[in-house]
C-alpha cells in the first residue's frame, strides 16, 4: 500500500508530505509551513496540496482532515487512516 500512495506524489513537495503521513500518521497543514519566496506561490502549492489528496484518495487512503484550533484550515492536521 505504502508504494501505491508514493505513487501518488507528484515532485519532492508531496513526496515529502506523504512520507510524513506514512511515518507518523498525521502533518501539519504544509502551507502553513511555506517561507521566503514559496509564500508568493501558495496559490500553486494550495492548487498541489489539494490534487494530491485528491489522488490519495482515488487510491483509496482516508485522509482525516482535523480543523485548526479556531476551526479554521490554516492551522489544521491532516491525519492518515489506516
């Protein structure tokens, strides 16, 4: 199953957060951890983020999605269910 939800990652971004999700089950929102020049592109990494759960998904992973402390996405978890 692990090669299967690898599979879905498309570049080194998603790559990491799925071996995040596999390692310990649940990350943090990513784009909340952008910095310096990649904060300009969040749109793009948004759009990316929400293709690979799309993805992960299709290929039959549950992501939990674990709102923010205020209900709010920008500070939520995304947590893997196995």
């Amino acid at each position: 199953m692990n090669e299967i939800l690898l599979a879905c990652a498309k570049g080194c971004w998603q790559d990491g957060i799925v071996r995040d999700l596999l390692r310990g089950g649940e990350v943090r929102n990513p784009l909340s951890l952008l910095r310096g020049k990649a904060k300009l592109y969040s749109l793009r990494y948004e759009e990316s983020f929400r293709n690979l759960r799309h993805r992960l998904h299709d290929a039959g992973a549950v992501i939990e999605y674990i709102p923010g402390p205020r209900g709010g996405a920008w500070g939520a978890h995304y947590r893997l269910v196995i």
